[in-house]
C-alpha cells in the first residue's frame, strides 16, 4: 500500500506556508463552501482531526459533532498557534500512518478538500492537478460507490479522465470527470446543475437525490472554483 505520509505533510507545510505570508486578517476570512467557518476554523478542524487521532479515536472522526468540538477547542488560537499544533503532531501521525495504512488516503483527501476550500475563500490560484488532488478523488470514487451499492442497490461507474481507465462500462450510470472536477463535485462544492452538467451516460437522478452528497447540500448557486 502507498506511504501517504510524505504527501500529507508536503500538503499541509505548503498550505501553511501559503497562509502565513498572507496578511493576518485573512484568517478570519470566511469560507463560502464550510458555512460558518473562517480560514482559521477550517485549519483548526483538519488540525483536530490529529488531535483526535492521537489521542486514540478511530470511529466519528468527521461526524458535525467532533468537526464543531475540534474548531471551538481552538476558537481562542490565532492561525499561527494553531499551525504550530498541527505540525507538533507529525511523529505520532506519521506513525500512525504506518499502523492504519487505509488512513492515510482518508487524511490526504480532507486536507485537499479543504485546502482548495480556503483557496477559494481567499481567491489563491488553486492547481487542479496538484499534490494529493489524484489520492483525493480516488479515494472519493470509492466512497460514492459505496453509498450507490448501500442506498441503491446498483452500481455506478466513474472514469478519472486524467488517471487510469477506471470504468468497465458494466454499470447503466456513468460519470467521466477529471480527479478535480469529480472531487468539488462529490464534496458538494458545486451547485446540482453543475454537476448535472458533466459528462454522464445514463440518468443521475436516482444518485444525485439519495447517494451523492458526501459534505451537506448543494450550493443553491453554481461555483465558480
């Protein structure tokens, strides 16, 4: 299984360093497609998903219940103390990593998520081919394929278009989308029109309405990021 550790940490030190050259106002920025949080609420949360971590939680990671708790446990932390957590936390995460080898796509795939998240809020350029964004949405097609077998009872295909063919053509859906593409719209970071709008073969519906939304509702207007 691939060593994702030295992609998570190369991810989360240059998204670190892109924040703390910014002005220190821009932490409080808010961040469209996380309602409620701002730069620093965000960073707080992928901080405490460490936290958590290491201090021996495996189940509910990501429920809004601990999501809420890790960002008011630091809701009196500038970004800069924040940071400072998060890195600390590098040896006991990476060993972790060598532990539970299956959690290390699930971290890299929510730290992407919410590093173009805050690129977004911040009008940063935002690489969608970038470090992790591959790791992202491949973890995420699995997800998705989870939920249509669970709630469903079918089968969906879906084709990475700049990765390896990944579609047999078995299944009566299918989605052909870029990693980028795929992963803002399964994370709900797109409006249902605009994801309406993507290469499908077949009618969605059925998974648009009870299989696909990983991260809460659709945004009611499209994204432009």
């Amino acid at each position: 299984m691939t060593d994702f550790w030295p992609l998570y940490r190369d991810i989360r030190d240059s998204f670190l360093d892109e924040l703390t050259a910014l002005p220190a106002d821009a932490a409080d920025t808010m961040v469209p497609m996380c309602p409620e949080w701002r730069v620093v609420d965000v960073v707080s949360h992928v901080c405490g998903l460490n936290a958590d971590l290491v201090d021996g939680m495996r189940a509910g990671l990501g429920s809004e219940e601990n999501t809420a708790r890790q960002v008011a446990e630091r809701a009196d932390r500038t970004l800069a103390e924040v940071a400072a957590e998060w890195r600390g936390y590098g040896e006991p995460i990476e060993a972790l990593y060598a532990e539970i080898p299956a959690m290390g796509a699930a971290l890299v795939a929510d730290l992407v998520m919410h590093v173009h998240d805050v690129q977004h809020a911040l009008g940063l350029a935002i690489d969608p081919s970038g470090p992790g964004v591959d790791v992202a949405a491949t973890r995420y097609v699995d997800v998705l394929k989870a939920n249509v077998s669970e709630r469903l009872g079918t089968e969906i295909d879906v084709n990475l278009t700049d990765a390896e063919p990944s579609a047999d053509g078995s299944a009566d859906v299918r989605l052909d989308a870029t990693s980028y593409d795929f992963l803002r719209s399964i994370g709900t970071r797109r409006s249902r029109r605009q994801i309406e709008a993507l290469d499908w073969t077949g009618d969605p519906t059925a998974v648009l309405d009870e299989a696909w939304q990983v991260y809460g509702d659709f945004p009611s207007e499209d994204v432009s990021a």
